[in-house]
C-alpha cells in the first residue's frame, strides 16, 4: 500500500520532469509510513469532536428557545386592569413622543368628578395593557388631569425608557402620582 502513494509521488514528478533521488523518494516514503498510522486516531478524534458539536448544538438550541410573549400574562403588573369595567373615561388625546428609536406615547384621559385612586390605578392598567398588545413602547404616560398621572416604563421611571430592552416588559412597573 505505501509503495502506491511513492509510485504516484514518482509519476507526478516525472510530469513536471524532475528527476528523482533515491534519498528522497525513501524519505517521503518514511514520513507517509508516519502519518498512516496516525489517520485512526485523527479520524476517531474528528468523529468525537463532531459528536460533542452536535449535542452542544442541540442543548444551546433546546436552551435557548423562549417562547414570545407580550408582557401581558403577568398577573402582577394588571392586577387591576379588569376591576375598571363599568368606569367611564374618554381618551382625549394620544400623542407620540419619539427620539430616535425610542417609542414614547403620552394619553390624555379624562375621567368622572367622583374617582377614586384605585379607579385610575385599574383605567391606567387597562388602557396600558391594551396599547401594548397592539404595540411595542419604551414608555406610555397617561395624563389625568386634575388627579395626577401615571406612568409605565422601565423601573417606573420614564427617563430610563430606552435604556434597557422591552424584553416582554419584565422590568417594567406603574408609577402613580396622586393630587388628591
């Protein structure tokens, strides 16, 4: 089996017509001996390593995967949007407040003379949970008027909206701000 790979060696060099010593013809025949029996090993080590690949592969992949969700399965956060049924407001206004990438929205909502807070917590909490099904945004303010404002962004903060990703608002909180 070696002495093919030297008569090939031999019949390429006798196409490019260089002659060919003996010393070096038995020299390359040694450093094929060499590298033969090292070719089980190399391929059981290359089979090895294509096995581990494929199941890190498939673990990172199984890992990975999340399933997309809106933010709106978090019973925490909309506690009370489902308590403002029978409530009549009016939005009066929706203005967009955009700066480069980052999606603001600000409500102007006009609400009933007899309103308690817990009533503007559970409108705030329904109109936010509504917007953001329909739509990503860094941070949505509702205006009350004479009653205060409310606002949802990141850590309740409406100047952090933007710095961090919506990421299915899981760092996003209602921030109330009574006046009476």
């Amino acid at each position: 089996m070696y002495d093919f790979y030297i008569l090939v060696v031999k019949e390429r060099c006798g196409l490019c017509r260089k002659s060919w010593r003996g010393d070096a013809a038995s020299k390359l025949s040694k450093k094929l001996k060499n590298l033969l029996p090292v070719s089980k090993p190399i391929f059981f080590f290359l089979f090895l390593c294509l096995f581990y690949l494929a199941l890190i592969f498939i673990f990172f992949t199984a890992s990975c995967y999340k399933e997309e969700s809106t933010g709106l399965e978090r019973n925490d956060l909309f506690s009370l949007a489902d308590k403002s049924q029978g409530i009549s407001y009016t939005i009066k206004e929706r203005e967009s407040i955009n700066i480069s990438n980052i999606h603001r929205l600000r409500f102007c909502v006009e609400a009933p003379n007899s309103i308690s807070n817990e009533q503007i917590m559970s409108i705030a909490q329904k109109i936010v949970k509504n917007t953001i099904a329909h739509e990503e945004c860094h941070s949505i303010t509702l205006d009350f008027g004479l009653y205060g404002y409310v606002d949802f962004a990141p850590y309740g903060n409406w100047v952090k909206a933007g710095e961090i990703p919506i990421d299915n608002y899981k760092d996003y909180k209602f921030k109330y701000f009574f006046f009476k």
